[in-house]
C-alpha cells in the first residue's frame, strides 16, 4: 500500500526535494514559466536544476499549478494529460435570462470541436475536447454576469468555451476571471498547496520539518498507474537500459498482465521506483516483455 506520509518521514530533505511535486498558488499577472522559474530558484540551494510543470496557466489566470522539481520531471509527461476543474466569472453583451443560458451551456457538454485561440502557442486547427461540467454557480441577471465551474479534457481552452457559448446564445460573452481548482490527481484541498512566497521564507530559514509538509513524494504516480515488483538482481540490468524479460519478474505470471496492458506501467524493487516501461506487440525478440520509457534510478 502507497504510505507518502511514511515516504516522507523516511526521505531526507534532500533526497526527498529531487523526487518531489510541489502544488503552488499561481498569482495573477505570472507567467507558468515564471512560476517554475522561481520555484527552482528557491529549491536551488538543494542542487536543484530542473524543474517544470504539468499544465500552463495563461499569466491573468490563477490557481492550482503543480511543479515537478528534480528527477521527478522525468515522469512530468504522466501527469500533463488529465482533466482540469476551473471556476471562473464571463461576462454577456446583452442581457439574457438565467435559464437560457443554463440550457445553452448543457449544449456544450460532451465531446465538442474547439478551434485554440489566435494567441494560443498551439497549431490553430479543430480539436476535439471533451467538457464534462459547465454549470453556473451564480448569475447576475442586472449585470449580465455569471460565475462558473468547468471541469474539462486537458487542452480545453475555457476562454474560447465561454466565447463559443455567447455565439451560440447570439449576444457574445467574454470571461473576465478565471482560476484553477483541480489538475489531475491534484487539487486546492489539497494541505501542501501553498504559495511560492510561504516555501521561500521556509527554505531561507530552513525550516524543514515544516517544509516536509508541502512536498509531495513524486512515488504518488503509483496511485494511478499499474506498477509490478522486479528481482533485484535485475535492476542493475534495467537501470542500464535492459527491456523487461519474464525472468526479471518476481512474479513471473505478472508477464502475460502486462503484454495485456495498453498503457505504460512502473517497475518496482522494494517500492523504490526503478522504470517506467511499456510493452508492445512488435518486438523482434519474442523474450522481451516491455521496453523502458523512463529510467529513474541509475
């Protein structure tokens, strides 16, 4: 069973921080990048040179940005793509009854076709994303303003969902906040979110004990991706870049779950993360199991 508590107590400080997620408050008018620069700027006196996150935040947006420090960027790819919750405030051109917008925004549930924004970094062309929640919160009908919660597919862009809906409602609409609550397996209830400034004066003052408390072990993949236990005489082979053979397995029946497996899967020594590896139907060598992804210890 997963025990970050036990993880963390166990961890010196120092090893803890290069394996770690950190969930920070983004304030307003920062970019994501300033944030992870910062951010590895505080954690640099623990020899910390890398460190990113797992979803950009436009700069006027707020809220809930995980940062991966050290080797935990590694494994920063299998966290990016998972849904994301934001609560936000749109404004409307004209004036409009609360149940017509209501009805317009169930419309939007679903699968839908989003063209990204002229601004956006991305290619402007279609995607579908999915929207599994958009409902209003508040409205404000003497104001035409409205308060609102959208949990959507990674990717969605919320200011071009709320600008499609005041098209679709013929008055135009536009958002003016926006701040977000949720990121995968992370939230704002989360007790380690915290604010850059908070983990600033607890590092200048070493304060480590209580900084303990708002790093979280990145061993949390394990909570939501399949992992399997390997022989220890095996992991000098994996660290070294070996792909997974039956024999390497502690349980060797294991294997034909994991030829099963579409997805990339963790290999354990003792609960200390080896790999991530990913099998395949296309290997040459009918012996190989799975091939590494990602080699986290070496």
């Amino acid at each position: 069973m997963l025990d970050l508590k036990k993880i963390k107590q166990e961890k010196p400080i120092e090893e803890l921080v290069k394996f770690s997620i950190i969930l920070i408050d983004k304030p307003a008018g920062w970019t994501s990048f300033d944030v992870v620069n910062k951010t590895r700027g505080i954690f640099s006196s623990f020899g910390i040179k890398k460190a990113g996150h797992f979803g950009t935040l436009d700069p006027n947006v707020t809220g809930l940005l995980p940062i991966c420090l050290g080797d935990s960027c590694k494994i920063q790819e299998y966290f990016m793509h998972k849904n994301k919750t934001y609560i936000g405030k749109m404004k409307f051109h004209k004036k409009i009854a609360r149940e017509k917008v209501e009805n317009g925004m169930k419309k939007f549930l679903g699968k839908i076709n989003q063209l990204p924004p002229v601004k956006s970094r991305v290619k402007r062309q279609v995607r579908q994303r999915e929207i599994i929640e958009f409902k209003l919160l508040d409205f404000d009908s003497a104001k035409s303003e409205a308060m609102f919660i959208s949990k959507v597919e990674a990717g969605t862009y919320i200011r071009k969902l709320v600008h499609d809906l005041g098209e679709s409602l013929g008055i135009g609409a536009q958002m003016t906040e926006l701040r977000r609550i949720e990121a995968g397996i992370f939230s704002e209830k989360n007790p380690e979110y915290t604010t850059l400034e908070n983990l600033s004066g607890l590092v200048r003052d070493k304060n480590f004990e209580e900084l303990k408390r708002y790093l979280i072990p990145s061993e949390i993949i394990l909570s939501f991706m399949k992992s399997f236990p390997v022989k220890e005489e095996s992991i000098t082979k994996l660290k070294n870049g070996s792909p997974l053979f039956k024999q390497m397995l502690v349980n060797e029946k294991d294997a034909k779950t994991i030829q099963e497996l579409k997805d990339a899967f963790i290999l354990l020594s003792e609960n200390k993360i080896i790999e991530i590896a990913k099998a395949s139907s296309q290997f040459q060598n009918p012996e190989i199991i799975a091939k590494p992804e990602v080699v986290l210890i070496r």
